[in-house]
C-alpha cells in the first residue's frame, strides 16, 4: 500500500508537469488524465525522459522506483521489501550505497527506509521540474509581451513620424518668409506625439485582450 500511494501521488506529479510542459488541460487530457485511454505510468515517466529535463543520477533514481513499483504491482513474490529488492538484480546494494543505513537495523527495515528516502528525492526532483517549467513559461510570456510592445512602440514611431513630416511640410507652406524661428520646440512635440502614441496603442491592445 505504501508503495502503491506513492505511486499514484508521483504519478499525478508527473502527469501535472508533463501537462504544463505540453500545454495540455490536464483535467480533460486523454493522454495524462485518469481515463483507461490514458499513458500508462511507464509510458508517462519515459515520456518524463525523452523531454531531457531531468540528470543523470535523476533518472537512475526513477528507474529504480518503477522497478520497485512493478514488482510490488505484479509480482505475487514481492510480499516485503527483502522480497522485492532481492528480484531485481543488484538494487540493494546500489540502494544502500545511496541511502546508507544504520547495522543495527534489519534488511527490510533497511530497504524500507531507503525506499521512503528515494521517494523524497523523487517528489524533490518533479517539484524541482514543475518550478522550472513554471519559470520557463513566466520568461517565455515577458519575451512575448515585450516583442509585441516593441512591435508597439515601432508602429508608433512610424505614425508619429509621418504626422511629424506633414507637420513640418504645413509649417513651412506658412512661412512665406522662410522664418524658421516657429519651428522652435518641434523637438519636444515630436517626443510628446511618441509618447501620447505608444500609450493609445497600448491602451488599444490591452482592450483588446479584454
């Protein structure tokens, strides 16, 4: 039972990450959800692997808890932990090397405990992911919004330049003169007529979005 709930609470772990990763509605995904068309765990922690965003040492450490998983899932011989590390060859002594263990404890106390740690690690590890992605996608959103309100801002320049230009040219159909002293202070509306643009357009585009 305990490594069944486990499994189910990494699962649902892996399966809310894979979702984010893929933009996917994780609640009425067929694929990631609880339907019986969904991933199988496997399939869902390979899946957690071909994305490459996880260590080596990581990946060790999830192939040794599905190997725990499916022998406890379906194995009638798993019937302890002893048992269960004793079917896959090798697991215990890597297991102890990580997690070591105190003498005095028996082997299935032994094996328990280091079973306990390596979940630990593995909800460290997917939260770890999870936060990263979530990172991932804020950088990503504020690279957007800024490529758009650069696209903005250029389009306002654009605009702002030809009124400038039809400006000048209607000063200087006034000026029978050639009196250019009128023309004094331009600079400062041409900066004015930028600004008040950038923020109409600005101002549109946010409506828009409502």
């Amino acid at each position: 039972m305990k490594v069944l709930k486990a499994a189910l609470i990494l699962e649902n772990l892996t399966s809310g990450f894979l979702a984010g990763f893929l933009n996917i509605d994780y609640k009425y995904s067929k694929s990631l959800g609880n339907t019986s068309s969904a991933l199988s765990f496997n399939s869902k922690i390979n899946l957690l692997l071909d994305i490459k965003h996880i260590e080596k040492e990581d990946v060790k450490k999830l192939g040794y808890f599905m190997s725990i998983r499916n022998q406890f899932m379906h194995n009638l011989n798993a019937k302890s932990f002893e048992d269960c590390f004793g079917l896959i060859d090798g697991l215990g002594t890597k297991m102890l090397k990580i997690y070591i263990q105190e003498e005095k404890l028996s082997l299935e106390e032994k094996y328990e405990n280091c079973f306990d740690k390596l979940v630990e690690d593995l909800w460290e590890i997917i939260s770890k992911l999870t936060k990263k992605l979530n990172h991932d996608l804020r950088e990503k959103a504020k690279k957007e919004v800024s490529q758009d309100y650069y696209k903005i801002f250029q389009k306002s320049i654009f605009d702002t330049t030809n009124e400038f230009d039809e400006v000048i040219e209607q000063k200087i159909l006034e000026s029978e003169k050639g009196d250019y002293s009128q023309f004094k202070g331009l600079g400062k509306l041409f900066k004015t007529m930028i600004i008040g643009r950038v923020l109409k357009l600005v101002k549109e585009d946010r409506k828009s979005e409502e």
